[in-house]
DNA sequence: TGCTTCCGTAAGCCATAGCTTACGGTAAGC
DNA sequence: GCTTACCGTAAGCTATGGCTTACGGAAGCA
C-alpha cells in the first residue's frame, strides 16, 4: 500500500504498463536521475508488482501480473469491508430514529 | 492515495467504519496519543473520507460515503488500465512468438 | 586488452511526516 | 464564576524517504 504512495513510483509503474523496458527507458524523460528509478524498481520489485530479467547488460522490467491482482484482492477487502461496515451503520441510526418516532 | 499509506491513519478509519465516534474514543487504545489523532482526522477531512459534527463540546467523527466511492472509483480506473495494459502486452508478445514461428 | 555502455549500490543531504508536550478555547456542571 | 472534561493547534524533535553524486562491476565491441 506505502508502495503506491510515492507518486514518482506510480510514474515508473506506467511506464512499465505499456510493455517491459530497460531501466534506461524508463528513467529518460523522468525529473528524478537513473539511480534514484533503480531504487524505486528496487522497492516494485520486492512488493512483487514488478519482475527482472536480465538481456545482455540491461535489466530489463516489467509489470506482475500475479502482483497487481494481489494488491486488487487486498484493496478490495478493505473496500468490501469498508462500504459493508457503512451501510450497516446507516441502517442502524435508521432503525434508531424509526424506533424513537 | 497517500492518505491510506499511513498504517495509524488506516486504524483510525477501520475504528470509525464501526459507527460514528468522538475522538477520545477513536483514541482509546491506539499507542499514539490523542493530539495524533486529531491530526489524523484532520487529513482524513481534508481527503474528504471522513466528517466532522459537533455535539456539545463532543467532536463526533464519521466515514463519508462519498469520499469511500470517489476513492474506489479512482482505484478502480487505476486498475483497470493497468490490467488491460497488461493483457495487451500479453496477447502482444503472444503474436509476436507466434509470428516468429 | 582497453573502452564504453548499462546498471546496482553506498554515502550523504534535505525535506517532510508523524509524534509528543504544552497551551488555549469552549461547553457543561457545580 | 470556577472547575473539569473535551478537543484543536502550535512548536519542536526525530526518523525516514527520496534524491543526488560517486563509485564499481559486468557485458559487448574495438
């Protein structure tokens, strides 16, 4: 969840959603240096939204499949849970000014 | 998005999902003081997820609905692009094997 | 064997987030 | 009016996150 909070990541996790790239791609155009994408990569990657594989000398990423519908079940649940909890309270301060009518 | 990375903050508002509540209460047994959570509050306000009502010298504090939609529906854009992105590239390098053969 | 490109990592800097303590303001009860 | 229970806000501290520069290792190519 803290992983999608950096704006500069969920940047770097775009670009990456339109096909595997070298980190070299992925850093050219972004407002922070090559180093610093590294270490944004290196955060997807242990979050598990991201995988490597290595071509030659580059590194090449690309988006997890299996990572991205982890985090969606999990944000779903909370949301599930959240909007559950809600209506259940909105029925019950409902039935409590029916009760007091 | 960055409203949910905190973990404290995410507490405050799985407690308030039980039903609207004061502050003192939405303290009681946190490990972080009230002042806090106040401040908490206040982001969360600030995000729209939750809303503030005055009785006596009480401050009740209550999820928003709305904000929880907005939210979801952000997520889910967020998501859905990224899936589909994701299944383009897939059936992309599919053809692309296949048309290697 | 050099030279160059690509990249990860270490070290250090700096802004910011989150926390605490301290204070002040407001409502209720006496 | 005085006190007491609520709570927001200001000030200040500290840890942490994100960035940069600097370095070094691995692979291709001359």
């Amino acid at each position: 969840m803290a992983v999608l909070a950096d704006p500069t990541r969920r940047e770097v996790l775009e670009r990456l959603r339109a096909g595997p790239r070298p980190v070299n791609a992925i850093a050219a155009g972004l407002p922070v240096s090559r180093p610093a994408v590294s270490q944004h990569l290196k955060v997807l990657k242990e979050a598990g939204l991201v995988e490597e594989r290595s071509e030659g000398v580059r590194r090449i990423y690309s988006v997890r499949r299996e990572g991205l519908l982890e985090l969606r079940v999990w944000l779903d649940s909370f949301w599930i849970d959240a909007l559950d909890a809600f209506k259940l309270e909105a029925e019950k301060s409902y039935k409590a000014k029916k009760g007091k009518r």
